[in-house]
C-alpha cells in the first residue's frame, strides 16, 4: 500500500526528529529530553489509545505543538531549552509510530 503525501512527509520529520535525539544522547540535556519524550507518547496513548493507525497519529500531529508545549512546561519547566519540538516531539511521534496498527504496511 502506498503512503498518503501527508504521512510520508510526516514520518520523514518524525524519523528525522529521532535521529537528532539519538545524535544528542550524550549532552547534558539528553535525560530532560528523553523524560519529556516519554511523556510525549505517554499523551499519545491518552489521545488515541493503545490500537491506532497511522492516519490518526498524522492527524494527532497537526495540533502537536499546542499541548507540547503545555506538557513540556510542566515535564521540564526549569530547561526550556530542551523543548524543541522538532527533536522530542518528532522523536515520540517517531516511536509512537511503531505501534500503530498499521505501522507495516506503510512504507
């Protein structure tokens, strides 16, 4: 099955948030990162489940921004500079991912 535009576009961020987080495990901001990430998909699994398709998480993705930044104010209030979307936002989303039910057969 093909991809829509939309989930090929937003999996390459994720994917791409993933491979940022990886490439700064060692920094010291690397635990504050991973904390809210955890917390990231924990709201993931609140919002949509355990049984999900992809098309939801796309959709979940549009308003992201919105409540990570609320989330993260209350996971990481004194390391703002930890909250970049584009890094742990994607990152959860990325992993997240992994789970849908139809996580498979969309490549």
């Amino acid at each position: 099955m093909a991809e829509s535009a939309d989930l090929a576009a937003a999996r390459f961020q994720w994917e791409e948030g993933l491979r940022r987080m990886e490439e700064r495990a060692g920094d010291r901001l690397a635990p504050v990162r991973r904390r809210l990430a955890d917390a990231c998909r924990d709201e993931l699994r609140r919002r949509l489940g355990m049984t999900f398709r992809l098309s939801a998480l796309v959709d979940e993705y549009a308003g992201a921004q919105t409540w990570f930044l609320a989330l993260a104010g209350e996971v990481a209030p004194a390391h703002p500079e930890a909250w970049d979307a584009a890094v742990v936002l994607d990152a959860a989303f990325a992993e997240f991912a992994r789970q849908a039910s139809d996580a498979g057969r969309a490549r």
